[in-house]
C-alpha cells in the first residue's frame, strides 16, 4: 500500500510540475472567446503591492485567467454541469434557469480598442482585433443588480428596484440640469429591458417592476429636467423585434421607438423607416449568452442566435471620438459600422461601442445635443441625425476610466449645446456604481 501511496504522490507531483513548466514558458493568451472579454495581464511586481497583498490577489486572478488548457476545461466544464444542472430550456416555454446577475457593467463598456476606421456613407469597419475592450480596471465592485433569467430560447437580465439609489439617479440627473443652466433643456429617457415585456408576471412586478422604476425616476427630477416616456411608446410595439434575445440591449427598431417618443415630447416630427436604407447581420449571439455559456441550457440561445437589423442615416455624418472633452488624439468612427462577419458582437454595428467622448457632426440646420449614456443610448444615435447639427455623446463609464475630472458645464458651452439628454436602462438605475459616476460630471 506505501508503494503504490508513494506512486501516486509522484504522479501528482510530476503533473504539477509539468503544469508549472507549462505555464512559465507558454505564451499568455490576452483575449478569451467562449467569454468575449480580455483576459488578466501579468501584473508588475512592486514592494507595495507585496506589503498590501495586491500582487498576491491580481496575480493570481492572472492564473486562473493564463491557465495552461483553460479554454477546453471551461467547455469539459459545460459538458459536466449538464449532469446536475437543468438543461430543459427551449422545449417549454415554462421552463426557466435562474442566475444571479454580478457585473461591473456599471463601470465599463465595450470601447473598442486603436481604431483605425473612417465614416463615407454612413458605415464603418469594424475588425475583430478592434473589439477588445482596453486593459483599464473598474473603479468601484462588481455590483449584484439582479438576476439573469432564461426562459424558452430567450434570456432576459431582470433589474431589482432599490427605491433610494433610483431617487439618487434623478438627483444626479437634476444636478446636471442645475449644471447646465437654463439655457440648456435637461432631458431624462430611462428606458425598459426585455424583462418588463415579455417574462413571467413574476418578474416585472414587485421589487421587479420596470414600470414602477421609471416613474419613480420621473416622480423624482427636478422641475428643470423634462421627462421623456419611452415606456408607453415601446410597449405599444411589443409584438415587434425591439429587444434581442440573446443580449441585455435594445434593437434599432426598438431604440426607433425611443426616438419617437423623443421627437413627441419636443414637437418634431419623426423621421419613418423607409426613408433609410436598411441592412442586416445574422447570427449574433449576444451578452446573455456570454454570462450563461458554463451552464448546458445556454446552448438554446446559441442556436437560436439572434439578426441585427439597422437603418443607415440619409444624412451625412462625420464622427470623431475622443479620450476627453479636450478632443486631442481622435480617431475616426461611425454611427452605423459596418461590422466584419468574424465580429462576434454585432452590437457594436452602432457607434462602434462605447467612447469617452464622440461628436457626431450632420449637414442637417438643427439644434446641438449632448447625450449622457451607457452602451443603450448607442443605438439611438443615427436617428437623431436627422434632426441636429450637432450630436455629443459622452459615456461617464469610459470617461472616467481614463479620466479623472471633467468641466461639464463650460464644455457644454463652448460646443453650443441646446439639450441634454440623459438616458439610461434599469440596471444603471439601480446602480451605486454608475450613479457615483454620473455625479462626477457635476463635481
């Protein structure tokens, strides 16, 4: 029995060895494809980082990230929770997995990274390489916001109601109103996820009632701010492709019927689909997937994979964006890119992600907007064009990721903004997070 104890021992000791040798000398991989994110760099080895315990902490978050065969565990991985997970989804439409929603989506976006693009005729191209997000960190925590939850071949991210931070939301939307000054009309569009439409009563009623979310935003701004009901005109279209099925976002069309509801409240008149020309990409599977993928009843919505549908601006665009609102060092981008079918988030396919800065610049005689906005207000952009000179985008995420403080008011000035819209969906509602970010751009 001793010999065949001493014999095992050395086998597990020469595959520890061999994984150790294996991991000192391969080359590190930086991008993860099963996940659709970057992976942990090595980190620097400082006499700080020792004393505090970072080093310790991030490099091992580099390992489990490096680990020699990580990506083929990770799909052996699947295969075996499908032996003790629930893997019944598409085949009712009752059938439900439940997840719980822990993300730093609050404080990052997908920027895209040394974009090398220009805008012609409205498009632009967008490479695989391009979609890496940049190796910064969040600022704050992972927050828990809620619960992703799969039902049929559909996955949806439900938001959990925090009435205090949602009151702190409209305060920090008021004090960009109060920043701006009256010669700048304030405007908030919190909008609606998927979850509100089209999930069990169970989840969009409660502590889960996006409804009741918005109206508590709205019941909330200051008399400064003017209130856009996004809600009541998306769930008029229901019945129509507004959500994707595989990701968090909103479609085109959907962000359409957003733009309607814009145009109603400050009396123009909206522009109709078939004034545009309209494309396609197929095949897109989106972030929901990407957050489910380990577990087997994900598969559903790999297979059942979601279109991109989008509607090129009739109004010629340029599209500069920028780290900081000092607009040095640009890069050219477009409000509908034209995105390489090896792109796996076809997302991207509006404004090319998220930028700390972008300005939008048409040939259309209106007015200057500034959009204050996560990765939802992307889609929204090209429809605006028809209707302003002008279009700045900054994403309080991105911004500060790279920058520490910015002079809202006065660069609002010198680029004669008229209006400012700030718009958002319900996780950034119910965030801590992002909240204390967009309190930033009035500090």
């Amino acid at each position: 029995m001793k010999r065949i104890y001493m014999i095992l021992c050395s086998v597990v000791l020469a595959v520890m060895l061999l994984v150790g040798l294996i991991s000192t000398f391969d080359k590190d991989a930086t991008f993860s494809e099963d996940e659709k994110r970057a992976l942990k760099t090595k980190p620097k080895l400082t006499i700080s980082g020792l004393l505090d315990g970072s080093y310790n902490s991030d490099y091992w978050d580099y390992y489990a990230d490096t680990f020699p065969g990580r990506e083929s565990l990770m799909d052996k991985n699947v295969t075996l929770n499908g032996f003790y997970y629930f893997g019944g989804l598409g085949s009712e439409d009752d059938a439900t997995l439940v997840l719980d929603f822990t993300s730093n989506a609050a404080q990052h976006g997908e920027a895209l990274q040394n974009p090398d693009t220009t805008e012609a005729t409205g498009e632009t191209t967008v490479s695989q390489e391009e979609t890496i997000p940049e190796q910064t960190e969040p600022a704050g925590a992972a927050e828990q916001l809620g619960n992703i939850v799969l039902i049929g071949d559909s996955a949806f991210d439900v938001p959990n109601a925090d009435g205090e931070l949602i009151v702190s939301y409209a305060q920090a939307v008021t004090n960009i109103a109060n920043a701006l000054g009256s010669e700048v009309q304030t405007l908030s569009m919190p909008v609606p996820n998927s979850a509100e439409f089209y999930t069990k009563n169970e989840y969009h009623t409660g502590a889960h009632s996006q409804q009741a979310m918005v109206e508590k935003v709205r019941d909330n701004l200051g008399t400064n701010v003017t209130y856009v009901d996004a809600y009541t005109e998306l769930a008029k279209h229901t019945s129509e492709y507004i959500y994707f099925r595989t990701d968090h976002h909103w479609t085109h069309l959907g962000a359409y019927y957003a733009y309607t509801a814009l145009c109603k409240t400050l009396g123009m008149t909206p522009v109709t689909t078939d004034q545009f020309d309209m494309g396609q990409w197929d095949g897109f599977v989106g972030s929901l997937y990407t957050y489910a993928a380990n577990y087997p009843s994900a598969q559903v919505l790999k297979n059942n994979p979601d279109t991109v549908y989008y509607w090129k601006p009739s109004a010629n665009c340029t599209t500069m964006c920028y780290k900081s609102t000092d607009l040095t060092g640009g890069y050219a981008m477009g409000t509908i890119c034209k995105v390489n079918e090896d792109v796996d988030n076809k997302y991207l396919t509006f404004m090319g992600g998220d930028h700390p800065v972008a300005i939008v610049e048409t040939d259309t005689q209106g007015p200057c907007i500034l959009v204050i906005k996560e990765s939802y207000g992307n889609a929204l952009i090209s429809w605006l064009t028809n209707h302003y000179s002008k279009i700045i985008l900054i994403d309080p995420r991105e911004y500060f990721s790279s920058n520490s403080d910015i002079d809202l008011a006065a660069f609002a000035q010198a680029q004669g903004v008229d209006q400012c819209l700030v718009i958002n969906y319900p996780m950034m509602l119910n965030s801590e997070n992002y909240i204390s970010l967009m309190n930033k751009l009035t500090q």
